[in-house]
C-alpha cells in the first residue's frame, strides 16, 4: 500500500467504497474486515485520531508530554490501562479497528501489521491515548473553498521531521512532525483562521512558507506519508502533527510501543464541530 | 480574612496596593511578603492559576482527570516531581507566591496557612498542577463593556458546588464546582462568545441560568468564596471552576495534598492573550 489510497477496497465480505459519505461505523468495520488506507476524506465530519500505546510504565511521562506540547498531542482521550474500548467510538476495538498499525521496540518500528489482537494480548498494561488529527480540519477548509490538495489527489499528507523542539517530560523528548498543505498566498488568512477554531486538533499552523527555517530541506521527500502537491504560487503551511509521539518513540526508545501507521488514523463517532472552539 | 478583598495590606516591606494595573512579579512579592487576599482584579492581562499539588503516586491518576475534564480542569502546566519553580513565571517559588494555601489530609482541609516551605521540606515526591482560571477572561468581559459584580464590589467570586460529574479517572472522581456571574439577558451571547475564545481558561459557560437543574439550591450562599451580587434582571452564568480538583480531594481522599484558597490564585508572567483561541 505504503500510503497511496484504493478507493474500492476489497474485505473478506466483498468490496467497500470508502469516502467522505462513510459512516465511522462503516469505515471501522471495513479496516477491521482487512481493509488497508489512509483515513483522509472519509467519513465527513467526523474527528480522526492519532494513536499511541505504551505500557504503564511509561504512561505518566507520556501524558506529561502531551500536556508540555498541546499543539502536536491534543489529547482527545486516554483508554484505562488494559482496556481496548474507547468511548469516543461506541462499540470500537482499538486493536482491529485501525487501518494499519506499527510496532516499536527500543524505539525501532519492527513490524507494520493491520490487527493487534494477539500483540496486545502479550502486553496485558497497555496505556492508549488518542490524539487529535489535522483531517479534522481539512473539510473545513475545503467547505470554505481551500483546496486541500493531497484529497484532491487521493493522497496521504505529506508530513516531515523538524528541528522544532518540543518540551521534555520525563523519558520523553522529540522534535515535532509537522503535515504540509500548499495553500495559495490569499487563502493562507483563512486555513490559518478557521483551523485555529479547532485547537483540540491541532489548531493554527507552526509555521508558513519557510520550511527551511524549521529544519525542512526537501519539501519533496517527506518523512512520512506521500510526496506533496504544489500547484502554481502554492505557499508550504505546516501545522503540528500527531505522527509527533512517532518521533518520540524514535528518539526515547521505550522498549515497547503500538502507535497507527501514518495517515492511518482511528476513525472516532465525535463530529468534527465538539470540538471546534 | 475569609474572602474579602484589602485593597491596601501591609507587608513586612510597608504598605502595598494591588490592583489592575500591579505587575504579576510585583504581586507574588507582595504574597511572598504575607499579603492575603484573592487575587481577582489583579495584575491585568496576565493568567492566573488555580494550584494543586499531589505526592506522585497520586499524579497519574489526577492527570488523567484533568485530561477527562478539560472544562474545570484545563491544565497551564505541570512541574516535574519536587521542582517548586514554575515556568510559567519565571523566578518564582510556588511554596510562597501564593496568597493563601490549603493543607489536606485524607480529603480534609487541616490547615489554611500563607506559606507552605516548612510542609514542603517534609514532603520531597510533590507534583504541582497549575489549572487555568476564570480570572483570565473577567477583564476581557469588562473590556466589552459586561459588569463583573464581584470586581466592582472588591469581593472574591461566588463559587457552588454541582451535580455535574465529572469523568473519574483512577482513584479520581468529582462532582464539578462552579463560578458565578450575574450577566444581563442582553449581554449573555457576548459573555460567552468572550469566554469561549480562552479555553485554556474554562472557556464558555456550563450552564446559563437554571441553578436549580445542577443542583444549586441556594444561590446566595456559595460554597467557595464570597456571597454574590446580583442586580436587577441579572442572569446567573455559570462556568467550570478551577476549585473543582479540591472537590474531587474531598470525594477522593488522597492522604496529602495542597490546594491554593478558592479565589487565591497563582498569577503567571503568562499574557492571557497566549491563551486566546
């Protein structure tokens, strides 16, 4: 797969077309039927989370972190140690309901599977905390007239490592991970605007227009997701990305961890404007 | 003292006046000089904090329900465990800069005490919380032209115990506090539209005008702070308080703790603009 999407999926019960009509309901039950995609522009109006397990161990310096770097990990929700159910997606298995997972040990991603179930059942203290997404806002955009180009292109984001530190906490420190989306010069007020009106989501961008300055040297080879589209007078506008934790797990190396494959994303029943400020 | 404002206090050093216009470094001298008093109306511009401070083994459980209840519990920072010093003001000592402490033991508050390095000394694992406070949007309120009572009669705010829940989280759970307002019928929208930009402060309102359905009995005899005013068609507005993790220590029991005194803030170098949405 590595990122691109398939618009017709095919499951074990026959093919699935997933797209911005898709309930969360729908598009949970394809992933956990086998199906394999990024989440952007499904399920319209619904909140898409970021997510990362740990073990209990690490959980208290984890949620510090998130506390000390609100704009990469807005926390949406952290799960009961042990518990796969979260109360964002009624009836939702966090271990099957995910398109595509990762798992870490000693801050090394040693195997991308799409189901945890027998992982998780070796690790009996697992901590999930779920974390807001920039999809959330990218309707939002699109509703107001901004073409959000990597949809348009039935793409992932394109996201990227930076030299932005975030504040340690604990056994914690990272650089942040920002997404990318071109946005042409007299619309960058409003995708600034109107994603500032979502700050559990990550909120206003980091940054626009200088990659450069935030340690960004190919805007053409991401570190994560798919390579961008810039069309014509296009300004590069990076907001803080929740592939952040990522970033974490690589540089303080807990010796075990599931996050979501990039782009991958948990597909929540929250609609979009609970969190909207 | 019991809640009522001294526009002029003595301090070892001579007589200090705070109001508006006094800067926060000057006010948590003042404090730290043994000035008691509430802290609304102060130091203009600048965030306040409510304060709890936990032995560790409580600090997991008590982050987690502030992450659960982002409404009464929005967090502005967490100190690493035994660090007096905050950074959201810099040169500050959290054992001293506030006007009024509370000590608690097994959910009781023991002692009321201006002071707390000597109970500190004896507790080395203490992890401080500072909680965003209403405080921070009462001068944009006034700057729109809203009346806060409590302001203009130089008492500290009416604050109620609720039958809200909140989310417990771990050895955790509450019912939410609340702060009051008297707001006139055609001001309400903009008070909460105001409020609403800074929800890093409790933002807009829980609740407009109905005490009785969460379960305020008694208006005018507050659980916290000072009884309110309230002017001819006055409507009472409600919003989520940052004393609301004194409550869950009542209900919780945790066998130490230290609270600021309802109404006695921290008041951070921070601009309350940092805050805004």
């Amino acid at each position: 797969m590595d990122g691109r999407l398939m618009d017709k999926a095919t499951t074990g019960a026959g093919e699935t077309v997933l797209g911005a009509a898709t309930s969360p309901q729908d598009a949970r039950r394809a992933f956990r039927g086998g199906v394999v995609r990024p989440t952007c522009g499904i399920a319209r109006g619904y909140a898409q989370a970021n997510m990362i397990m740990l073990p209990r161990e690490y959980a208290y310096d984890f949620l510090l972190f998130t506390q000390r770097n609100p704009r990469p990990c807005p926390l949406l929700e952290v799960l009961d140690e042990g518990s796969p159910y979260p109360t964002t997606a009624k009836g939702s298995d966090i271990r099957t309901d995910i398109p595509l997972y990762r798992i870490w040990e000693d801050g090394k991603a040693v195997d991308t599977v799409d189901d945890i179930s027998d992982v998780w059942a070796r690790h009996d203290d697992l901590v999930t905390f779920l974390i807001g997404c920039s999809f959330t806002f990218e309707f939002p955009l699109m509703d107001a007239g901004i073409p959000v180009r990597h949809i348009e292109a039935g793409r992932n984001v394109p996201m990227y490592d930076t030299s932005i530190a975030c504040a340690p906490a604990g056994r914690f420190t990272s650089t942040m991970v920002v997404s990318m989306r071109g946005i042409q010069p007299d619309r960058i007020s409003d995708a600034v605007r109107i994603s500032g009106y979502y700050p559990r989501v990550h909120g206003s961008p980091v940054q626009v227009g200088h990659p450069e300055q935030i340690g960004i040297d190919d805007l053409d080879h991401p570190d994560y997701g798919d390579p961008p589209i810039l069309k014509e007078g296009d300004v590069s506008v990076f907001w803080a990305c929740g592939v952040t934790p990522q970033a974490a797990v690589m540089a303080s190396k807990p010796d075990f961890a599931i996050t979501h494959a990039p782009g991958h994303m948990f597909i929540t029943d929250v609609p979009d404007i609970t969190y909207m400020v």
